[in-house]
C-alpha cells in the first residue's frame, strides 16, 4: 500500500468536496460569480482524484479514504461556510414585553427593526424583526439574552435586500461600536419604558409636535 498515494487521494477529495459544498452555499445565497469560479475548481479537482481512485478499486483502502474525505470535506466546507458569515441574517424575536423596550435598544445599536403587535397564549406580545449581518448575529442573540431573557427567536437567512427601510437603517459601523462598548461592559443597560401606553402617548405628542 502505498501512504503518499492514500493521503493524495483523502486530501484531493477532502479539497474538492469543500469547495463543493462552500459553492452549493454561495449559490443558495445569490453569489452567482463567485460560485461559477469555484465549480470550475471543484470539476478539475474532481476528475483528478476520481482518476487516481478508478485505477486501484481492487484495494479497498483507497476507496475508504476517498469516503473519508468526502465527509471530513462537508464538514469544512460548512465551517469555511459560517467563517465567512456573507450576507445577512433576518432575526424574528418575540417578546412578552409589551413595552418598547427591547426595540429601542436594538435602534441604538445599529439595527433594522420593525415591530408588530402580537398576542399569545398569555397576553399581548411585540413581535421584531431585525436585519443583522452574518458575521454579527451572534452578538445580537447575546444582546437579545441580556436584555429580554424571556424572548423567543428565530434567525433565517435574507437572499435578497432592496430599497426601503432595511437598505436605510443597518448600521454596520453602529454596531461594531456598541459590540465593543457591550463587550467591555459587566451588563448591557438600557433606558427603560415604563408601559406600552406611556410609549404610544410620548409618541402621539411628538408627531403632533412635528405637524405644528
């Protein structure tokens, strides 16, 4: 058995099902161009170690590497995948508070949300939906934690953005900012609203301020 030749054929595949999947990712996420590069670097790599793998199928040890790197292959495809963290991130957050607590806070630090009203099992609800790069969503579910740890939430990916209010109001530098301020504080305070009808009446009064 020749090792050289066993470790060539695991690490031939192991690169080409990385690239594989990292392109599979790129393509869901609307990355036309640079998926289009990568296939042509899958295909030429796959061709190459399916050869070499062709000629000694009558040793089972090269096929089980060739398996081996398959898995170990999608396995750093999706951890290149989440390191790259591309695009952005929609994060739906549902609060029992029914102040405008949480929300406000998350303007300040830079983020897209627009809110809703909902109602539960329990009693009314707000309901959040926030815009977020990737590369941040981790820091916003720990924002998220410190200031509502009741609050349930979901995150799925945004394909495609444009016009309107999330194009406007994401804020990256804002929020690379308060990361770094939250990061270096004990615990995350916000400016409390007492009740949601001492939020809805601060916000009549302003609009009829601005019409006069």
């Amino acid at each position: 058995m020749n090792w050289m030749l066993l470790v060539q054929i695991f690490g031939i595949n192991l690169v080409y099902i990385m690239l594989n999947t990292i392109r599979t990712l790129l393509t869901m996420k609307g990355y036309r161009k640079s998926a289009v590069c990568l296939s042509v670097m899958e295909v030429t790599i796959y061709t190459l170690g399916l050869s070499m793998v062709m000629a000694y199928l009558s040793n089972p040890v090269y096929l089980v590497a060739y398996a081996l790197g398959f898995g170990v292959g999608v396995y750093c495809g999706m951890l290149i995948e989440d390191w790259m963290a591309l695009g952005y991130s929609v994060v739906q957050i549902f609060s029992q508070n029914a102040d405008h607590t949480l929300p406000n806070a998350l303007r300040e630090r830079g983020y897209g949300v627009t809110v809703q009203p909902g109602y539960g099992r329990d009693g009314d609800r707000l309901i959040l939906t926030v815009l977020t790069p990737r590369s941040n969503e981790g820091n916003l579910r720990r924002t998220i934690d410190e200031i509502d740890n009741k609050a349930f939430y979901i995150s799925y990916d945004a394909r495609y953005i444009h016009g309107g209010f999330w194009t406007k109001r994401v804020n990256p530098p804002k929020i690379e900012e308060y990361v770094e301020k939250d990061m270096q504080a004990e615990e995350i305070v916000v400016d409390e609203i007492p009740d949601k009808d001492t939020y809805l009446e601060e916000a009549t009064e302003s609009l009829q301020d601005k019409d006069e």
